[in-house]
C-alpha cells in the first residue's frame, strides 16, 4: 500500500513538475494595434506578440463580417500571425478568443471607420514646397521632459553634435507661423518612431531617427502618438502638408525582432546575430555590410554577389537589415504605412534607402498604395547621380522591364552638378551652369519630370554654403530650384544661411535651429531676432515661395532651356501665354545678355517684372547683368 502511495505521489510531482516547465501563454501586444474597416484589399494581418503564443491551437471570432483565413506559427514561439478577411466588416470592438491549452485568452480588437475615402487623400505635387528639418535639432516645446521612463540610457546634450539635442513635436507645432510666414506648403520630417538605442561611449545616438525599434509608437522624446496627430492636425489647419520619413530596409538593433526574430529568415544574414552574441558593436565578427553601391539593382551585367551584398548587406552595425522577401515581413511593413495615412493624416512618405530593399517587393508595396491611394504621393530616395538611373525606378519608366510604381524619385543628378558648378565659372562647354543644362536634357527619361524631387541640401550632404556665406550663388541655386520643372525640397536653415560640412561629423549640418531651444540668444524663427543677413535672405526666399504658390506656370507650364551663352543661363517656363523667364549669370563677372537670341520665348515683350526685387526690365534691347546676378522675369 504504502508502495503505491509512492507511486502515486511521485507521479503527481512529475506532472507539477512538468507543468511548472511548461511556459504560460500570455499576449503582450497586437500589431497593428487598430484597424480601419473599408480597405479594397480586405486582408489584415494580425502580429501576436507574447510569451509561448504559438501553442495557441484555435483562434474565432462571432464579430458579423469578420473571417479568419489562417493561422501562421512562425520559428519563435512567441509571434503567432493571424490572416483576417474583414471585407463585410462594420466598425466597431471585435472579440478575438485564442484557445491555448485548457485556456481561452479573449481580446479586444478595434475596427475603426476611415475619416476620408482613399481617393480623397492627396499627396505632395510640383505645386508644393517641401521644408525638411529634423524633430531632434528644431525646436523643443515648453514642457519638454528628461528622462523618458522605460526608455535606453540617453542623454540631450546640444554641445555634442552626434547625441541628442532635445527638440520634439510641440516644438515644431508652437512654431507652424513660421512655416506659412516662409512660404513653403509641406513640411517633411526625418523620422518620428522610436528609435529606443543606447547612447554609445564614442558619443553616437539614433537623434536621427533611421533606427526604428518600434513601428506603431512615436519616439516618446518627440510625443506621442496623439501629439503627432494633433501636430499633423493643425498643419493642415494652416495649408500644410506632411510627408513621413519611413525606413523598410532596416530596422535599429534594440528592436524585438532582434533579439527575438519572429523567422529565420527575418533578417538577413543573420549570422552576424549568431557571432556577436547579440549586441550592435562586436570585436573579432565579420559580417556582410552593403557596398552602398546602388547600380547592381539596375546592371544588366551585375553579379549575384554585388547584388546581394548591396541589397542584403547591413546598412551599419546597429541597423540590421530586413528580408522584404519574406511575405508576412512584407505584409507587415505594408499594413503600416497604411495605418499611418489612416490613423494620423500624413500626406506623403518619404521611403529611406529604397533602392538598398528588394526590388520586387517594394513595386508591390507601391502597386497596393496607389491601389488605395490613387493621388497620394511616396518619394523614394535613389542616391545616384545618373539621370538613367534615376528614371529607371520613376513609375512607368520604358528604362525597366519592372514597373516600380513608384510616383517621385529624387533629383542626385541636380544637387551633384549644381555642388560642382557653384565653385566654377560658366564657360563655353562644360564648367558651371552647363553642367545643370546637360542634366537636365536627360529629361525625356524620366516617365514624368514634373514629379522628380530636386533639392540643393539635405541632412545627408554638406550644407550647400558650406563654411561660407556666399548669398549670391545660394539665390541662384534656389531661384533654379523654385522655377524648374521639378518638385523643390528645401532643407531647414538656408533661409537664414546655415552652413557647415560633415568633414567631422553629420552632426554639423544638423545644427540646431537658433531660437529653438530654452536659453537661445540667437532667435531666427522672428524678423526682430534675425541679423540683417539672415533677414535679407529670409525676405528674398519669402518673396519667392509666395509667388510660387498658386502659380500655374510653374505647376503646369512647359520648359524649355538655352545653352549657357555668354556665361548666362535661360530656362522658360510656359503656360496659357504667360512666360516666367529665369536668368542666371554664371559668372563672377558682370556680361551682357542679348535679347534677340531669346526672342522665341520673349515675343514682341518690352518689359517684363522681376519677381525677386519688383523691379521693371526693358526687354526691347540686351540686358546687362552683374556677377553671378540672378532673374525671374514674368510677363
């Protein structure tokens, strides 16, 4: 008897025991966290993140119109993927009941209604201004707090140019007047989510914002998510729009797919993770960084290895790469941007690296926007100086057997020849201003001119003064922008003539803006804070964007360019028989331009306006320009 007792007793501290191993299921989080009811593509992908989700063995719903079309385990135990078909879908709270054991785990799920109809959102177009500053170096709000609780070890120190400085959302939005005040019609962000990395010792943080470590939250140094969408609310209150910086071809390194992949193939190369044992700054691994050379995604001749060392290779080491191959990744990121556009209101992205993720992937990413989206915009960022290369990735290009769908590349070609010509003078051939008239006859590449962005700076290049304060050929250089058949994209500071260059750190082009923070002496954002300088350039561009807006010569009008003559550049724009007439002398010397050369674009015009000044030009005989002296003639 008392050898069955102890049998039985055993038996029982086996089970306790075995059960007690056993870990206990729990959901922490539900990616995306809503959703809206209405999509044309009714699929929605649930990311159920926990503890052991993946012994979950039957997930229902009663909610009317809601089907579940499959459960997805993946390698970790901890990710469960769930395929909803929410077609019939009214909006409303679902109960989502996910059986695990003897368990059943109920959670709440919200459908929301949608505020606008997908055609009825409206992206960026030539007709705009983008003004691109970064939420970290602008401007704090009053009640800005340090530390964020639950955050990494950080620290906001503006004397160090590679850590963070403290600005965020209500900063930028106690400033919008400033905004209209310039002239510009949209304001693009580097990015707003969390980038949840440590400080380094050599003094590096994420201020940035390229190392997302969570897609659906705000970085809580900025705000929130409900101050981004108040901050996007009363820019469109005063005729802004808002462009979203998006990264999908990596993520930062303290993001839980990190340390926990939801696949195996989640990340590439991987084994970088398996040798480093987990951190972002190793000694003695190897792994495949990108050549950050881009012309292999286009060579007809590329090798597999450039390819994928360019496509599959680590951007740096805190930022691995992500597979847009893998398809629930893929459905992920997708979803994303979508929940952005419907739960915040943004009126364009700006996609980070495009040409670095698969190729493949991203035209499908794009098919599906425009798809829901048809007049919404995204920009991709293909950092290559060739017009050819360019063009090939602009929707519809005939350059590509692969439609990229993808509305609006950037102008390299532009801001690498202008950063060579404004050292030059315009001679006969080559030098100067040529090279922006040899650019620019690459035109017929490009599916679509009028939606190609072109910039002079941004926060990844030398500031276009760059230690200096040449005003001359900074109203040249914008005067060009803001006319040309392009989309122009401004960098924050060059109406007050910020310079610096990144011999020493990025950081030096990201300086602070003066008047932004508590304790400035130095306030730009108020015509009385500026110095004479900065106000006679504020006042110049001011005068320029207001013009520009509106304008239909400039949002519709045809181009048409002379070849540099007399070291004098011509570029006409047309439309409905008004002429706006762009004149820059390329020189530093002072020339003459004769009249009758242009007279296919002037006409039988005897005087035209100077929009930049207000002065009167007599057109019925040549005209005599000073050094590098610049004209935006209409009539």
């Amino acid at each position: 008897m008392k050898t069955k007792i102890l049998c039985l007793s055993l038996l029982l501290s086996a089970m306790t025991m075995s059960a007690a191993k056993t870990p206990k299921t729990t959901i922490k989080r539900i990616d995306p966290t809503n959703w809206y009811v209405g999509m044309k593509n009714p699929s929605l992908q649930l990311m159920v993140y926990g503890n052991n989700v993946t012994t979950i063995s039957e997930v229902t719903t009663d909610y009317p119109g809601v089907s579940i079309d499959s459960v997805v385990r993946l390698d970790s135990p901890n990710y469960l993927l769930l395929y909803l078909n929410v077609r019939e879908a009214q909006p409303g709270m679902m109960t989502l009941s996910m059986k695990a054991g003897k368990k059943t785990l109920k959670t709440a799920y919200e459908l929301k209604a949608r505020e606008k109809a997908g055609a009825e959102r409206r992206g960026f177009d030539i007709s705009d201004v983008l003004y691109l500053l970064m939420p970290d170096r602008f401007a704090q709000g009053l009640d800005h707090s340090k530390p964020i609780e639950g955050m990494n070890p950080y620290k906001e120190d503006r004397s160090q140019p590679s850590l963070r400085h403290g600005g965020d959302m209500e900063g930028i939005r106690q400033h919008l007047d400033y905004f209209t005040d310039l002239g510009v019609t949209a304001l693009w962000f580097t990015p707003v989510l969390e980038n949840n990395s440590p400080d380094t010792d050599n003094g590096f943080s994420t201020y940035h914002g390229y190392a997302c470590t969570d897609y659906y939250r705000v970085d809580p140094r900025f705000g929130t998510n409900d101050d981004y969408r108040r901050l996007v609310d009363d820019c469109h209150k005063r005729g802004l729009k808002v462009v979203m910086d998006m990264i999908f071809n990596h993520c930062g390194f303290e993001h839980p797919w990190v340390s926990d992949m939801p696949s195996k193939d989640w990340i590439n190369h991987t084994e970088w993770l398996r040798q480093s044992g987990g951190t972002s700054n190793p000694e003695g691994t190897s792994f495949m960084q990108t050549s950050y050379k881009l012309t292999p995604v286009l060579d007809p001749y590329a090798s597999e290895f450039d390819l994928s060392e360019t496509t599959e290779g680590w951007f740096v080491p805190t930022m691995p790469d992500l597979n847009q191959e893998n398809p629930h990744l893929m459905r992920y990121l997708i979803q994303n941007s979508k929940w952005w556009i419907e739960s915040v209101g943004i009126d364009g992205i700006r996609m980070d690296t495009y040409p670095y993720a698969f190729r493949g992937a991203m035209a499908a990413w794009m098919k599906e926007l425009q798809d829901e989206y048809p007049n919404f915009n995204t920009v991709g960022e293909t950092w290559v100086t060739e017009p050819a290369y360019t063009a090939a990735w602009q929707k519809d290009s005939k350059l590509s057997a692969e439609n990229s769908y993808l509305k609006t590349v950037m102008d390299f070609s532009f801001f690498d020849k202008l950063s060579q010509a404004k050292n030059e003078e315009t001679d006969g051939w080559w030098q100067g201003l040529n090279r922006l008239y040899n650019s620019f006859v690459y035109d017929y590449l490009y599916p679509n001119p009028s939606s190609v962005l072109a910039f002079i700076e941004n926060h990844d290049t030398d500031r276009f003064l760059g230690n200096g304060r040449d005003s001359l050929m900074l109203k040249q250089a914008l005067a060009m922008l803001l006319t040309i058949n392009r989309i122009p994209q401004l960098y924050y500071g060059t109406e007050i003539m910020m310079n610096g260059t990144k011999e020493i750190t990025d950081g030096n082009v990201r300086q602070d803006f003066p008047g932004g923070f508590p304790g400035d002496q130095h306030n730009a954002f108020t015509r009385q804070g500026r110095s004479t300088t900065e106000q006679q350039m504020f006042g110049w561009l001011s005068r320029l964007l207001h013009w520009r807006q509106g304008n239909e010569v400039i949002a519709k009008g045809t181009q048409k360019q002379f070849i540099p003559f007399n070291g004098i550049y011509v570029i006409a724009r047309q439309y409905n028989s008004k002429t706006v007439l762009t004149i820059l002398n390329g020189t530093t010397k002072a020339t003459i331009m004769p009249v009758a050369r242009y007279k296919e674009v002037i006409g039988q015009t005897e005087r035209a306006k100077d929009v930049l000044t207000g002065r009167y030009y007599s057109l019925a005989g040549d005209l005599q320009l000073k050094p590098r002296q610049s004209l935006v003639l209409e009539f």
